[in-house]
C-alpha cells in the first residue's frame, strides 16, 4: 500500500497554519498533554524503581533471603559443608544463588537485668558466613565466637535497648523449644557473654545477633554434628520464586524473606502500579484531544478533501492521511515527553538541590522497557484516537460537500 501521498498530505496539513485557531488550540494541547503525561510517568517510576531497589540494598542486604531445612524435621550433617553435593548447588546454580552457608538460628527473647527485648540469633561458623561479620577475618571471630563457651555477637541498637556492653551477660530464652520441670513448661535459655558489639545502618542491629554455630545448636538441641539447614543468599532477592525448582517442595521447607518483609515490599509494588495507572490517566486525557483536534480538521478540511478525491484520492488514502497526522502529533509529544523524562530523571539530584538546598536524596533507576512499555502505550492510544476521525474523513462525498461551492 502506497502512503506516499497520504504522508506528505498529512506533513502539510500538520505543519501548515490553520484558520481554525481554536483547532490548532486543541491539537497544540494535545501535544502538551502527551508530553506532560510521559514524562511524568517515566519520572515516577524512574523514582519508585530507584526506591525499590534502595530499599531491596538496604532491607534485604542483611538478612538471609532463604533458609532452606530438610522436611519431616531431618537435619544436615555438618560434615556436607565440605562435600560436592553441598558445593553443586553453588555451581549449578551460579545465576541465582550468591551464597550458601550452614546455619542454626532460631528467634529468641533476649534478658538482661536493665530490659527485655525480642530478636534472632543466628549460628555462624566463619565471619564469610555473613555480611555484618564481614570486617572480622578468621582468628577474630574464633577468638570472639570459640565452639562451646556460648560467645554473643550483638546489634548496637540491641545493646543500647538491652544496656549491655562487651563482656555483659544476656540470658537467650527460646519460646520455640520449652522443656518441662517440677515448675510446669518453660523455654530453654541460656546464658550468653557479650563479646563483640557490631554496627548496621539498618534495623538489622536492633534484633540480630550471631553466636557459634555448635553452642546455638546444643540450645535448640541439636546434634553437635548436624545444622538446622542451609543459609541462602541470592544475587538478585526477587529471584526468590525460583528456589523450589532448586530445592524440591516435597523434600525441603523454604523460609524465605518475605515472612518478614514481605508485605513491605508488596505496598511499594503496589504504590508504583498504582502511581502508574493514575498518571497514564493524563496520557488517556491528553490523547482524547486528538479526536478532537482530528474531529474538527476533517470539517475544516471537507472541501479540499472533496477536491483531493476527485483528483484520485481513494477512501482508504483519506483514512491514512488523518491517521497518520493523529500519529505523528503523538509521536512529537512521547519522542519529547521520553527525552524530557530522562534528562530530568538523570539530573534529579541538580535540581532537587537546586530548589531545596537542604537536599533531598531520591534514588532514581531508569528502566529501558519501562519506557518502551510507556512509548508503546503512547503511541498506541494516539493510533486509536484516529479511527473515528479517520472514518469520518472517509465517508465525505464530493458531491455533497462541493454542491454550495
């Protein structure tokens, strides 16, 4: 099909001056309103991208993304940390998992003579084990965590709550494993010696700490020569949905972080789909002008329409010349709105401390299909909006419209 002549129709009447000012009025708001929607769009979610991902860094950075135990309450020999098996996990699944450590950790309420708080201790065998113990090598953490004198590595913000120091004694109380006594039911506990304080910027410090992988075991009452199951951390956490194709349902329990931060992150998705919908709703608006615009061209245009269909003009050559001008009005505002919408998302920090000079840190990621998804979108409706105009332009008859001319 030959859209030579429908383009070039289409390129004068967009270009050219109309006397109808206040068409011109309508389409240039268009135009206005398409600009202003993507590039508003682009920015939120850049915005909402840059939070989510800020927040996985923060949130997630320090906490096991999964922990994976063998069902029907089975344990793991210790001894497999060294074995093939455990390693092929790694190897097999290099795309996926970060890490994999051994580990007891069950949660505990923490009691000292000055307060009481809740948390999670977790049982460690090498500083690598986790990040927060990342700053010790290997002869620090056995001299501060030695199997069988029941050390403890705290949070600072759990020792400012519990007012303890290094060399404090902190009873861990296991709510989860009570054992019975003359007394009735009470939890196992123990005591504990603070030998090492460790800092987070995060609310991790507030209610984890680390002990020896052995001691915390003989409190759970578990062999020394087996763990509770298998530490994971992922190169991306969000990849938590693929961990059953790796450890079988039927065969492994899988505790992962969403049981504990989970719906944090389900309101930030929500937030930005929702932020989403209602500033696509300026594009739909802004995109409804078209017909308009398109509407009142197609009467302002009837007579040179007759005219070109007399000359040879066929119908479907009427239809693509409307299309294609209501085309290229939204390809102007979304190529605009998209280089604005970037340049801005790139430059946010400049001109957020421009405008406040106290400064205000917004994370921003720009995400490459998001903004075809949004260019797409875009487009997509402006190619809608031009149907109706486009088959109203169609059905004019020379004859009728040239009778009083």
């Amino acid at each position: 099909m030959n859209l030579g002549i429908s383009l070039f129709i289409a390129l004068r009447y967009w270009r050219a001056k109309s006397a109808d000012r206040f068409g011109r009025l309508v389409t240039n708001l268009a135009s206005a309103g398409i600009v202003l929607g993507v590039m508003a769009l682009i920015i939120v979610l850049s915005v909402m991208n840059g939070l989510e991902q800020y927040q996985k860094k923060q949130v997630l950075s320090d906490i096991p993304h999964a922990i994976v135990m063998p069902k029907d309450e089975a344990r793991i020999p210790r001894k497999e940390n060294r074995n093939e098996t455990f390693r092929a996990y790694l190897s097999e699944n290099k795309n996926i998992l970060q890490n994999v450590t051994l580990i007891n950790t069950t949660n505990v309420i923490y009691q000292t003579v000055n307060g009481v708080s809740a948390g999670q201790v977790i049982g460690v065998q090498s500083p690598t084990d986790d990040k927060l113990l990342s700053y010790l090598n290997k002869t620090q953490f056995d001299s501060l965590l030695p199997e069988g004198e029941f050390k403890l590595i705290i949070g600072s913000q759990l020792a400012k709550k519990l007012n303890v120091g290094i060399g404090d004694r902190v009873r861990l109380m296991l709510t989860e494993n009570s054992q019975y006594t003359p007394f009735g039911r009470v939890p196992a506990q123990r005591l504990f010696r603070v030998s090492e304080i460790y800092f987070a910027e995060n609310e991790v410090s507030g209610f984890e700490s680390f002990a020896n992988i052995a001691d915390i075991g003989r409190l759970m009452r578990i062999k020394p020569e087996e763990v509770q199951g298998m530490r994971l951390f992922l190169k991306d956490p969000f990849q938590i949905t693929e961990l059953p194709r790796i450890f079988p349902e039927n065969q492994w329990k899988i505790v992962d972080w969403r049981t504990q931060k989970g719906e944090f992150f389900q309101a930030v998705r929500m937030e930005k789909n929702m932020m989403g919908l209602l500033i696509s709703l300026i594009i739909m608006v802004a995109v409804s002008n078209i017909i308009t615009s398109l509407s009142l061209m197609v009467i302002d245009k009837q007579g040179e329409i007759a005219i070109l269909q007399t000359q040879g003009l066929t119908k479907r050559q009427v239809r693509w010349i409307f299309i294609l001008q209501g085309l290229l009005v939204g390809a102007v505002g979304t190529v605009i709105g998209a280089v604005l919408g970037g340049l801005i998302t790139l430059n946010l920090d400049t001109i957020l401390n421009f405008i406040n000079p106290t400064g205000v840190f917004l994370p921003t990621e720009i995400s490459i299909t998001q903004v075809a998804v949004i260019v797409a979108f875009s487009l997509g409706l402006a190619l809608l909006s031009t149907i109706y105009p486009a088959y109203r332009a169609s059905k004019i008859e020379p004859a009728e419209a040239l009778r009083y001319e």
